[in-house]
C-alpha cells in the first residue's frame, strides 16, 4: 500500500513500490516534496513489520535539523543587527577536544563503528558538504532563529556501507527483522543518529557564543532514519518506520520545515484532525538543498497546503543570512 500526498513524479512512485513489494503487506508515504534519490525518494517513508531496509533511510544516515529561537529580538539589537548578520557570515567551526558521544562510540559501538572513532572526532562540529546554517527572523519581524541541518558525514557513510556489504543482495539490501545482523545494524543506525544529533547541538551552541546569544527554545529532529512506532493502521504490533527526509508531525509538537534557499521557512506543528498518525503521517522536510533546481519542486507554500490535513504553520521565518558547509 502507498499513499500519496501531493504529485509525484513516476520515478518516485516506482522507488517505493520497489521497497514496499520487498514485504508484502508493507505501507509507503510519498510526502508532497518528494523527489527521487539514491534508492528511495526523498520525502517518503516505508514502515515493515519483519524487514530492515538500509536503502529507505538514504545516504546520511542521521541527517537532521536543529533549529533555536534566541531570546534577543530584533528590537533588542536595534542598530546592532546589520553588525549581527555580517558575523554571522563570518562564523568558523570550533571543534570539541573532547565528548561523551565519542566515549560512546569508543567503548558501546559496534567494532566496525569502534574503529570510526578518529573520523568522528575529527569532523564533530563541522557541517558537511551538504548542511547549512541559517540565520532567520519570524514574520512579522521581530524573534530570532538560528537553524543548523546537516547529516552525519564519514562516519555515517562509513555505517551505510557497513551495513550493506554485511547485507549483501543489492540494490536494496534487506535484513531480516530478528536477525543478529539487523540488530547490529539498527544498533549503528541509533549511534550515528546520536552522533549527528550532538553534532549540530555542538555547531549551534558555538554559534551562539561566537555572536554573544543566548537560546530561548529549540526544536531538533532527524530527517533519516529508522525506529519502531506503533501506528493507527494496527496496534498490536509495531512498524519499523524508515524515514528519508521527512519530519513526524505530532499533535502540538513544533517542528521546523525548511524551504528553499533564499525562500522562506516555517515552525509548524500537527493537529486534532489527524488522530495517532504518527510515523507515517510525517510532514516534508523541505526544499532546502541549494544545489536543487527550485523549479522542479513544489514552493513550501504549497508543500504546507497539500499537509493541511496534518499540519499547521505557527510561523513563517524569513532568511537573513545563511552559509553553507564544506568547512
């Protein structure tokens, strides 16, 4: 079974009825910023009962948001704001000497995962090539936000082709839930989504002591990844949610839905009309990549119309600076 928000592409639909016939009586979610990917779209979902499947969570395992509301304003800053944005873009990555999310990983992880501890420290608290950081104002102008995504580089990726070589049986690479193997695997996936967690929790809160900020309220999630829910479809026994590139919308829980880059954003949270659909009923995680043609895709405006069901905006955030990662 597929559901569909919105209209996706025919190579979108055909990736997940590629997952989703991997077990039958499996349900997949294409979200209405879906595109296609390595494997599976991003913007979907495939939940199983009895299969892991390493292609569903796509390649950066853990990647995420960490979005902070500052408790200046900008009537606070007043003519400070223009100085604001110009440090904002001049902002460097400060690297921790050291992290329990290390320790974790080199005395409870895995041996393969162990011997990635080197690659992890030397890349904790930078972005990867793909992540950004962003600096917004909430419409109608006044509250701050600060908003770090990216994913968990080498160390992550490393784990994906872990994975997939002790899998075998490309291109999908399924894992028998109950197995030794998907044990280990969901083990390593939990890690390296801890690991980008604190990655960006690292990056924002050097962020805000280099612009002399303090955090107000934070929203964090993890775009891909795998975990166990109990959905409305059958309650008595859970799904392993495969997530790739989308946020789960619960009821009065914010969550930040980033749009393109130069475009607007916004805080969102689930509604009443929509009862116990978590995992499956996930809202978009947006059009943010900057190297996306716009064109392809669908405004977030109309992204959040098409999730009207399970969602409402709480507030739109306008872009005053951004950078990207790569250092």
């Amino acid at each position: 079974m597929i559901r569909v928000t919105g209209y996706p592409s025919d190579l979108c639909v055909s990736q997940v009825e590629a997952l989703t016939t991997l077990e039958e009586g499996s349900i997949g979610l294409l979200t209405a910023d879906t595109h296609p990917h390595r494997g599976s779209p991003w913007g979907s979902v495939i939940a199983t009962k009895r299969t892991v499947l390493p292609t569903a969570i796509g390649l950066d395992i853990g990647a995420g948001v960490c979005a902070v509301q500052v408790k200046a304003t900008i009537a606070s800053i007043g003519n400070g704001m223009a100085d604001l944005i110009t440090r904002f873009a001049r902002i460097r990555p400060v690297q921790p000497s050291s992290h329990p999310i290390l320790e974790m990983i080199a005395v409870q992880a895995i041996p393969f995962q162990r011997g990635l501890v080197d690659e992890a420290r030397r890349e904790l608290g930078w972005l990867d090539a793909f992540g950004h950081v962003r600096l917004f104002v909430d419409l109608p102008g006044n509250t701050l936000w600060i908003v770090c995504m990216t994913g968990s580089m080498g160390f992550g990726r490393a784990t994906r082709r872990w994975v997939e070589e002790e899998a075998g049986n490309p291109p999908h690479f399924p894992i028998p839930v109950g197995s030794a193997l998907a044990m280990d695997a969901l083990d390593a996936i939990d890690l390296v989504v801890e690991y980008a967690t604190e990655n960006r929790r690292i990056i924002v809160e050097s962020i805000l002591k280099q612009l002399d900020l303090h955090p107000h309220a934070s929203i964090e999630s993890t775009h891909n990844t795998a975990s166990w829910e109990i959905l409305s479809d059958d309650t008595t026994q859970g799904y392993l949610v495969h997530a790739h590139g989308t946020v789960p919308m619960t009821i009065d829980e914010p969550a930040y839905i980033s749009g393109a880059w130069n475009d607007l954003s916004c805080i969102v949270e689930g509604v009443e009309s929509v009862p116990a659909r978590r995992g499956l009923f996930m809202g978009p995680a947006g059009v943010f990549l900057p190297t996306c043609d716009p064109s392809m895709m669908p405004p977030l405006s109309t992204v959040v119309r098409l999730h009207r069901d399970a969602l409402k905006v709480k507030t739109w955030l306008r872009p005053l600076s951004s950078k990207r990662g790569g250092g």
